[in-house]
C-alpha cells in the first residue's frame, strides 16, 4: 500500500490540497468536455441545439446523481476500513462496490431510454426542440453504465488518497470527447447524435482504463472480476451510509429539473443563455464538491485511526480552501462573463441573458460552498442523514416552494435565479448552527467552540 497517500498522517492543509487538486482538475476535465459539448452545439449547430442538449442536463444529472451519492457511502466505509488497516473488510468493500455500481448502471440504462421522451414532457420541454432532446437523451443513456462504474470505482481510488489517478483516466477521457465531437460534428455533420455519441465514447474509455488499473494493481483496492458480489452485511452497511446522500443528491437534482422547467417556460432564448450559464456554473460548484469529498475522506481515514484533532482542524482547513477559491472564481467571471458566454454562442440576445443569469450566481458561491465543507466533514463520521436533511430543506424544497409561488404572482424571470443565493445562504446557515450545535462529533464536543 505505499503508493497510497494516507491522511492519517503529516501535514493537514498539504494531505487535503494534495488529495484535492487531483479531484478539482478531474471535475474541471469532466466540465470541460460537457463545455465543449456546449461550444460546439452552440456554434456549429445552433441556440436550438444547445437549448435542446442544455435541457437534458437536469434529468441526466437527477440519475447520477444519485449513483454518486451512494458511491459517496462506500466511500466512507473504505476510508474507514483503510484508516484502521482492515484489508480483509477492505477488499469486501470494494467488490460489493463494484457489484452495486453495475447493477444500478443497467436499471439507468434501460430507465433513461424507455422514459426519456415523457420526462422531457413533464419538463415543458419546448415542441420544436423535443425531437433534438430526446435524440440527445436516449443516445446519451446507452453508455450511461460506463459512467457510473466510473464514479464508483473513483470513490473507491479517492477514499485510499489515490485521486490522482482518476485524474488522469478523465484527461484522457476529456481528450477524447473533444477529439470525436469535432469529427462527429464539426466533419460528419451528425448533430446532436455525434454530440452524445461522442459523450459515450469518452465515458467508455474513463471506464476502460480506471478498470484495466484496478484490475491488475497490487493495491487492496485490486478489483477480481470473479470476486464482485454484492455481500448482504457490506452492501447494507454501504447503503446505510450512502442512501441519505444518494437522495439527497437526487432531490436537489429534481429540484433543478423544477427550475429548468420553469426556465423552459420562458421560451429557447433563455434555456440557450441559461444552458450556456449552467456550464459556467459548473466551474464553481465541482470544486467546492471536490473540497467537499476530500473533507469526507479525510476525516473518514483519521475516525477510522481514531485521530480526532486531525478531524478538528481539517474540517477548518476545507473550509477555508473552499470559501478562497469560490472568491477567487467568482471575481473572474463577474470581470470577464461577457467574454466567456460568447464562447458558447454569438447571438447577442443570448449573451445579454446569460450575464443577467451570472449576476444571481457569482456573489454568493461562499456561501454554498461553506455548507458542503462542513458537510463533506460530517459525511465522513458516518453521519449522513442531518446534512442531507439540512440540503434537502434548503436546496430542494425551499426552491420548489419558491417557485410555486413567485411565478404564478409575478411571472418574472428574476425569481428563478433569485431562489440559487436565498436557498445557499438558508444551507449555510443552517449547517453552520448544526456543525456547532448538532451531535455528529466521534470524540464530544469538549473544548471545541465549533
């Protein structure tokens, strides 16, 4: 096991960037070939087409979701294994992992492509772009199961400290996804078609080369083919931990596919700027969900080796990496968000809507990101259920309600976007009031004032 980083030990702030930059740049990867997506559709195809694949994203996302946020439960049951040197429960772990993954990247296979085109109705997806959408849609599910191994097997990389490489299997995969999106349609002239076939050809590749890694390493993490079972006790106590987080991360999916339907409501010029915006956004939320992860991961690793004064001062150090950098990203779009939509699309109407849209976001990503790091650090005691239940009051259903009633009385856009900073700052502050108040700390809560 030596050439896996152990968080049990060394310097905190340089054990979390050192797991985190790894898993950033592995977001920001996976962003950038879904941003070329966008690039490409926007200039080559037209505002349709992007509002057509823009409209996809919630629904995509509500599936994945919840496949990453029950990895998230794995996740945190092989750092503790692994911070407590249980290579027996260990190696149990990883195969019920894989076992789950494969098994809920069939049902989403066949449930995306059987139930694309009346989701899509239930969105208010526009008719003259349905045609795009579903196309898109149903294209995009048939190499779904390749992603979600992906992530699964990730989780599994990222809760030994072994980030890096799950970086370098999506640069390949962000490699590819360009290189294919250009021939597909920029040469071939295919469409929306050669946009989510280019998506699933990267998706296989990350999947091939993360599992050729995995198969033939010495590691504990070694996955044997003949050995991927799902055991009952392991796979419950995955789920356990893992199922708050995977409906949480659902919800607050079918939340964005509430406000994308009300974005829809206002025609293809909006869901164009907003798809566009969406892209931008994702350069924001991945990082302060990858400080999030290394939170999880590290205190999961020092519970496990019971080193309680590491969890105290890295829950500090991932919220103050977290909030730095949503300041640092946010002035840079603010300066330069003209610039950047006109990436994705030269009509000036589009770009016009697009910087309305970031002037909603841009001030007040601090605030998100407080709540996932002290989140990711509750994760990781194995206490999933009050931070999910915190992010579902505050991310899901206080959006939806918002929604439900602004629209119908004032039937302004600007109540769609006005919900992002209102829903962040209730999270915020609700999961600051439980982190010092809540009982979730292994060691107690002598002497420590938050």
């Amino acid at each position: 096991m030596s050439q896996v980083t152990t968080m049990t030990e060394g310097s905190i702030v340089k054990r979390i960037v050192k797991f985190s930059i790894p898993l950033i740049l592995g977001n920001l990867f996976q962003q950038l070939y879904n941003t070329v997506d966008s690039i490409i559709v926007g200039n080559y195809i037209g505002s349709d087409a992007l509002a057509a694949v823009g409209s996809t994203s919630s629904l995509i996302n509500l599936l994945l979701a919840f496949c990453i946020g029950a990895s998230a439960g794995a996740g945190v049951v092989i750092a503790q294994y692994y911070g407590a040197q249980d290579e027996r429960q260990i190696k149990t772990a990883v195969h019920t992992t894989i076992a789950i993954a494969c098994v809920s990247g069939a049902f989403m296979t066949a449930f995306g492509i059987l139930f694309a085109p009346l989701f899509l109705r239930v969105m208010g997806t526009p008719t003259e772009i349905m045609v795009q959408s579903v196309t898109y849609l149903r294209i995009y599910f048939a190499g779904i199961l390749f992603s979600v191994i992906y992530n699964f097997a990730g989780g599994i990389l990222n809760a030994v400290g072994y980030s890096a490489k799950s970086l370098l299997f999506l640069m390949i995969a962000a490699g590819s996804n360009v290189i294919f999106d250009i021939l597909f349609v920029v040469v071939f002239k295919m469409g929306v078609e050669g946009v989510a076939l280019a998506t699933d050809i990267a998706q296989f590749l990350s999947f091939v080369f993360i599992m050729r890694f995995m198969t033939r390493s010495e590691e504990l993490f070694r996955v044997r083919w003949k050995d991927v079972q799902l055991n009952g006790q392991m796979a419950g106590k995955i789920i356990k931990i893992g199922l708050p987080t995977g409906i949480q991360n659902m919800m607050i999916s079918f939340s964005n596919v509430t406000v994308q339907s009300s974005v829809n409501s206002f025609g293809a010029t909006l869901m164009a700027a907003y798809a566009a915006y969406v892209k931008i956004d994702g350069f924001n939320i991945l990082p302060v969900l990858s400080f999030s992860m290394a939170a999880t991961t590290f205190t999961g690793q020092n519970v496990g080796a019971g080193e309680y004064e590491r969890v105290r001062k890295g829950k500090w150090v991932a919220l103050a990496l977290s909030v730095g950098y949503t300041f640092i990203s946010s002035t840079f779009i603010i300066l330069f968000g003209k610039q950047i939509i006109g990436i994705f699309v030269n009509e000036p109407e589009v770009i016009s809507l697009g910087c309305y849209i970031l002037k909603f976001f841009c001030p007040f990503y601090f605030l998100l990101a407080i709540m996932h790091a002290l989140a990711g650090t509750i994760r990781g005691t194995g206490k999933t259920i009050p931070p999910m239940l915190i992010i579902l009051v505050s991310l899901c259903f206080f959006r939806i309600v918002w929604l439900k009633i602004t629209l119908p009385m004032f039937g302004d856009m600007k109540w769609i976007f006005a919900v992002y900073p209102l829903s962040w700052t209730l999270g915020a502050v609700m999961m600051i009031l439980y982190t010092w108040k809540g009982n979730w700390r292994p060691y107690g809560r002598e002497n420590e004032r938050f």
